[in-house]
C-alpha cells in the first residue's frame, strides 16, 4: 500500500469559497457510485474516497455536499473520479458501513471518509483493523491515530435560522423537522429555538422527529400536519427526510399562491427546491439555509493530508468563525428582508466575538439568554 506518514499540524482557517452544495441531484455516474469513472494516471496521486451514509450522495445535502468537497480536492489536484483520483461508496443502510470501508482500503485509497455521526461504530472498527490506512470521519469522534475526527458547530448556524424564522413568521408558530435524534440533530434544534427565542420569545416551536434521513415522504407528512396547524416558516435538519418538507411547501404555494408557506434548509444552500412556477412566473418557498460546508472541511483536511499534515487523533471543530458555518442569502421576496439580514449580521458579530454563546445542548438550551 502506498501509505504515507504525516504530521499533526492542522489550520482551522477555511479557504472562502462558492457555495456548493445545492446543485440538484447528481448525473448518472455519480448515481452509480462505485469506481465507475477512470481515474488520473498519476502514480504520486494522493487518493481520497468516502462511503455516504444512507440518502445518497445527490441528497441535496450532507452526503452531496461533502461530495462536492471531495470533487473540488479532485479538480485542483488535477484528479478524475476513480481508483487513481477520488471516487465514492453509497451505503443502502448501515449495514453496507463496514463493507464499504473495506472494499476502499482493498482499493488502496490514500484516505477514506466516512460522512456521517452513524458511521462512527464502523469506522472505529474498520480502523482498528486497517492500522496503515488512514481514515476520517464527520461529526463524530474516534479516537484513534489514523482517524482525524471533523465536528461542527451546528447550533450557530441554526442560530442565525432561528433569528431568521422568528421574524418572517406571521402566525408565530414555527416548525422544526428532525431527522433522528442523535447529538448532530440535538445541536441543530438546540441552536434553532435560541434563534427564534431570542428576537421572537412569543413564537411556539413544533419539534417533531421523523427517525429518518432517507425517508421524504415522512418529511411531507410531518410538514404537511405542521402547516395544517398554522405553522408558517419550518426548518429541517433530516438530510433528504427534508426533500419532503419542500415538495409539501411548494404544493401549497400552488394551491394558494397568497398563502405565506416558508421552509428553511440545511447543510447547502437549497434554494434550487423551493422553485414555485405561478402564472408563468417563478417564486421560492425556501427563505433560506442554515449552511454546513462540510464540502470545505471535506476539501481542507484532504488537502491538508495530500500536503503530509493528516491530524490522526486531533479533533477539528468548524464554527462561524473559521467559516464552517453560515446562512444563505435571504429570500428576496419577504417583506421585512432587510430587518432581517441586519439582525443575522448582529448576531453573527455576537457569537463571532463571543458575546454569544449559542447552546448546542437540551441543558444548555434551558439556561440560555441573549440578553
């Protein structure tokens, strides 16, 4: 194996970049998956792969964003999709988690992503085998010498959602759309309902889980009760459970094109699915996301490791400050825009010079205040 030895330094700093994860659902090789393409012909190549986890990687979220990361480390590396470049894995369910990671190291992959807090037992186990293959996960921790461990602090970016929810609401009822609830999710709504708390303390939060991450007709029937109940504006963080929400929102919008529906996104900017075409011309359902750039943590550790610095047993958290977290440009067509846009930047200066702490916890959450 062409394995390599690094050392343990690591930048926090992310390069700025063009948002993107929200580019529709993937042509028919990356449907395919595997190592369909051909791959570069350099033989010093450093070579990078990741399994997905379930939702697939043209989710228009997670797993689609971290393969754009993957993609971007590809081009600027002059790499083409395959064993010789970068490629992909997609898992069906949890099962496939193990046989993924090993089909990757027998493929002899210079690093081997797993995307997701769901892979952490595999990864753990699959990296305790393969001592010499060198591994990384997003939003879990193994702590192992060949596993650099990538976290994030998604409670800032549902922060600055949650602001944004709580002033474009007109029925101060709010919804929140999980996927399952496990720490990633926990932090998402924990952020959310601080948003929302903080310049809309009236405003009542619905939380309603789908235990799914692959399962859109869920995410329509949840958003479906949820509106029903005079829930305007609801945010989810359910992968592609959440592609159920936007296809509810925009049947709505159809049926009552006056009616105030709104939806909030997740991971990449997902406006691209809130498209409404009415009387020939197009509106949007989605006001915006709540931005993960897992693409950016995906490409920087990549490069980072292709550079001989793979941070093996080193934990990297990504916030606001090292631009890990953020929130699309607001939805042109709401009325109170520019209020807003400039409560976001308000408190986005707050969590940035630590004037904020935003919870990221249930415990945390019940002794929060902005004030």
């Amino acid at each position: 194996m062409k394995k390599r030895k690094f050392g343990l330094a690591m930048s926090l700093v992310l390069a700025a970049g063009t948002i993107l994860g929200a580019c529709g659902g993937g042509g028919n090789e990356e449907e395919q998956g595997g190592t369909a393409g051909e791959g570069g012909n350099k033989e010093d190549a450093f070579t990078v792969a990741m399994v997905t986890d379930v939702g697939g990687v043209d989710d228009k979220s997670f797993n689609q964003s971290a393969w754009e990361g993957l993609k971007a480390y590809g081009e600027e590396k002059g790499l083409s999709k395959g064993k010789d470049g970068f490629d992909y894995m997609q898992s069906q369910s949890d099962a496939d988690y193990a046989t993924n990671l090993n089909t990757l190291t027998r493929q002899d992959f210079d690093l081997i992503f797993g995307i997701g807090y769901l892979m952490e037992p595999a990864i753990g186990e699959i990296a305790g085998q393969q001592t010499d293959q060198n591994f990384a996960i997003v939003d879990a921790v193994v702590e192992q010498d060949n596993v650099a461990s990538i976290m994030f602090k998604e409670q800032e970016a549902a922060f600055l959602a949650g602001v944004t929810a709580g002033l474009a609401t007109e029925t101060n009822k709010i919804g929140f759309l999980g996927g399952m609830a496990i720490p990633v999710i926990e932090r998402f709504e924990a952020g959310f309902r601080a948003g929302v708390e903080s310049v809309n303390p009236d405003a009542d939060v619905q939380i309603q889980y789908a235990e799914a991450f692959d399962k859109a007709e869920a995410g329509k029937a949840i958003a479906s009760k949820m509106y029903s109940s005079g829930v305007d504006v609801i945010f989810h963080a359910a992968g592609g459970t959440g592609n159920g929400l936007f296809t509810e929102a925009r049947d709505l919008k159809k049926k009552d094109p006056e009616r105030k529906v709104w939806a909030i996104g997740v991971d990449s900017d997902q406006t691209a699915e809130g498209v409404v075409t009415i009387d020939g011309t197009d509106h949007n359902v989605i006001i915006t996301s709540a931005l993960k750039r897992v693409d950016n943590a995906v490409k920087d550790l990549s490069l980072q490791a292709a550079d001989g610095n793979f941070p093996g047993g080193e934990v990297t958290t990504y916030g606001l400050t090292e631009d890990g977290v953020g929130l699309a440009p607001i939805n042109e067509e709401l009325e109170n825009k520019a209020e807003i846009e400039a409560k976001v930047e308000e408190y986005k200066e707050k969590i940035k010079n630590g004037e904020i702490t935003v919870p990221g916890s249930y415990a945390e959450l019940k002794t929060f205040s902005a004030q």
